[in-house]
C-alpha cells in the first residue's frame, strides 16, 4: 500500500476531524489508481489511517479513519453504526441509512424506503468496493428486496466516474408505499429525482402541519407534493403546489389522491413566473414555501444563486397576506446560513417589510452533521411571519 505524505503545517484541519486532504495539501500526487487505498502520515510520519485516493479530483484523499483492512468487516460495522443511530431516531421505515462522511463513509449514501434501498456512490473508491456493500447491506438491514443505484450527482463526475441508474439487487417496483409524518406517500425510485424523495426535509414539514391550519398555502417547488400534502393534513383551506417537472407532480397528484385531499391543486411551471402572475393578479398567500434545487452547486456559483434567492423570496413576500408566513429553505452547501439570512433581511427591509423568525431548521436527523466538517451541513430552513405595521 502506498504512503502519501501530507506538507508540513496542513495537518491541523485533518487533526482536527476533517475528512478531506486537498491536492494541493499533498508532498506528492503519485500516479496510483483512482480509488486505491493509501496510508496517510503527516510530514514527521505519525500515521493518520487509511484513505481513498483519487488523482483525479481536487479532493485528492478521503480519509477513513481506521488503520484496519477495508473489506466486508469494515463496512459491516461502519453500516451497523449508522443503522443504530437511525433506530434510535425511529426512522428505519423512511430514512437515510448512510450519510457519506457525517457516517464515516465518505462518497456513499443509502436511502431506506420500506424494503428497498436506494444508493448513490461519489467517490471513485466506494466504487471499486461497490460489491462487497451490497453485500453487507444485506447483511446488517434485514428483508432487502432489491437495491438501486441512483449514480446521477454532478460529485461524481468530479471524482471520473460515470452517471448511470442500475438496479443492483432484486427487483425494484415502479411504486413503493411509505409514509411521512402520518401522510401516504408513493414513491417511485425509478422516475424520481435525487435516491426517491427529499427525505431530509421530514422534521421541517412537520412544522409546516403546526401552522397550516384554515390557511392558504403556496407550496412553490413543490416536487412531491411534500410540504403540501402536509398542510392539507393539518385542514389547510386551499394548496396550489408549483412545479416545473412533469414527472415529480403527476406524483404528487397520486400522494394527494392516496390520503384523499381534494383542495390541492398542481400546476407546471417555472416558480419565478408563477410568483410575478400571482403579483400581477394581486394574489395575497397565508403561507409561502420556496423549497428550491440547489442554486449554487459550486462555489463559483455563489455570486448568481445569491440573486437568485434574493429574486424569488422578494416576489414572495409581496405576496404574503398580512402576518402571513414565508417557510424558505436553501439546500445550497455553498451558501452558509448567515450569507442566507442576510440576503432575506435585505430583500425585506427594500420593500419595507419586517419579518421574524418563528422557526429555523436544518437536515433531518438522519442526515447527522460532522462538527469537524462545515461541508456536511448544507440544509437551511427558516420560517418567517410578517409582522403586520
Ligand atoms: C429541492 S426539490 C423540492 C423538494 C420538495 N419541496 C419536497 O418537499 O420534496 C426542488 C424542486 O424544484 C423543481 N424545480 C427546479 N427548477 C424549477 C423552476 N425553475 N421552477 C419550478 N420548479 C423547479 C424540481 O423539479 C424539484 O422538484
């Protein structure tokens, strides 16, 4: 196994429990293998454990934190870990089972839904051992009926490996029946974006139920149906859900037929223009959710998805009745929590309108953040109430 050799003084973020060594924190790139298992050793040659290598990528080692050998024991043991945490939180039905890092897995994620898994690998060494998981996921979760890869994240691509969806276990169905919060939910894990459902909005939809109640509600990018459906569920008075794919919302039609709403309806379109139309009509909303993609997907983006936030959450809160609520939430890694918040405020005091925070969210517990490690926390969720003047 080859030794990799960290420059003097760029140990200390590593020391401390991060999990990524940079290229250019390396003495040397040598020409192994993407994926290969290398030792890691600061510059006076204390040993840190073992890695994944990639030349290929700027993240050029994950570490995985054992000096013991990377087989099946390994990762029966790291997927019994994570599988315990998730039983305590009591979320085996509909959770994340593997959180990439925050599990001390880095670039693998396994989503439970019932008796299927839906998996995505992002780091090409996790790929070379894609086998022997499948293997210990059968072994450590039991009843597995059949395990999807859903390998279609940009992250790989960085990492050379290919996009591809393929079932690597059983048989997948085209719907499985789950629930969220007390709501029926039908997923189907081959159509949908991402492993199935945007699971790690769960908690946050909960709070949406809390406050929901003989409101109209505008659920803007509404994929699923998620925070709508919720806000059905807890008597709201009318849902107009917003999407602009075809696919998510014929689902979302199903969810509200399954738990029998009939006071949603679901309308394709792009968010933006929604939200100028409702203007234009001098439309007022009880409750607005923004739950938008990712606008920034890499920090060069930043600048752009900044003024994107600022645009839709502006058109938003013109539209908001008085002492109405904005639920707004940003799964954007790159953009932190106080860059967030600041371009709300500044939105709200442009237009004169003051807003307060009744509610701040994050991922759902299933998807645990490494405090060693900012880049594991990427949700932001925050509601507001308009403070009528
Ligand atoms: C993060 S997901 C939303 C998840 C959803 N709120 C839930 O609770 O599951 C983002 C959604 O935005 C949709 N989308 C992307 N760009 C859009 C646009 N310009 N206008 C409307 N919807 C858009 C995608 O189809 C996707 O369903």
């Amino acid at each position: 196994m080859e030794n990799i050799h960290i420059k003097r003084n760029h140990d200390k973020r590593i020391k401390s429990g991060h999990l990524w060594i940079f290229s250019n924190e390396l003495e040397a790139i040598p020409e192994l293998p993407a994926g290969s298992i290398v030792e890691i050793y600061t510059s006076d040659n204390t040993f840190l454990g073992l890695g994944f290598y990639n030349p290929h990528s700027l993240i050029s080692v994950r570490l995985l934190k054992t000096n013991k050998e990377i087989n099946i024991d390994f990762f029966l043991d790291r997927i019994s870990n994570a599988l315990n945490l998730r039983k305590i939180l009591n979320n085996t039905g509909m959770s994340r089972i593997v959180f990439g890092e925050s599990d001390l897995l880095p670039g693998l994620i396994v989503d439970k839904y019932g008796e299927y898994l839906s998996i995505q690998i992002s780091s090409a060494g996790m790929e070379n051992l894609k086998d022997v998981i499948i293997d210990a996921l059968l072994r450590v979760i039991p009843n597995i009926k059949g395990i999807i890869a859903k390998n279609n994240s940009k992250p790989r691509e960085l990492e050379g490996l290919t996009l591809d969806e393929t079932v690597l276990f059983g048989e997948i169905p085209d719907e499985i029946i789950t629930n969220e919060n007390g709501i029926i939910l039908s997923i189907s894990l081959k159509q949908s974006q991402k492993t199935g459902y945007f699971i790690d909005q769960s908690n946050n939809r909960k709070f949406i139920i809390s406050i929901s109640k003989n409101i109209n509600v505008l659920d803007c990018y509404c994929n699923q149906g998620g925070f709508g459906l919720h806000a059905a569920k807890a008597g709201a008075k009318e849902i107009i859900c917003v999407d602009s794919s075809d696919t998510a919302l014929s689902k979302a039609r199903r969810n509200a037929e399954l738990n029998n709403f009939s006071n949603i309806r679901f309308v394709q379109s792009d968010v933006a223009d929604y939200l100028k139309n409702e203007l234009t009509e001098n439309r007022k909303w009880d409750l607005i959710i923004l739950d938008p993609p990712a606008f920034a997907k890499s920090k060069k983006d930043v600048k752009t998805a900044i003024k994107g936030y600022a645009k839709i959450n502006r058109l938003a809160m013109q539209l908001l009745s008085e002492s109405g609520f904005l639920a707004t939430s940003s799964c954007s890694q790159h953009i932190s929590e106080e860059v967030f918040l600041s371009t709300i405020q500044f939105e709200a005091a442009k237009l004169n309108i003051q807003l307060r925070q009744i509610f701040r969210g994050t991922q759902s517990p299933d998807h645990p953040i490494l405090a060693s490690m900012p880049e594991t926390k990427y949700l932001k969720f925050f509601v507001f109430q308009k403070i009528s003047i």
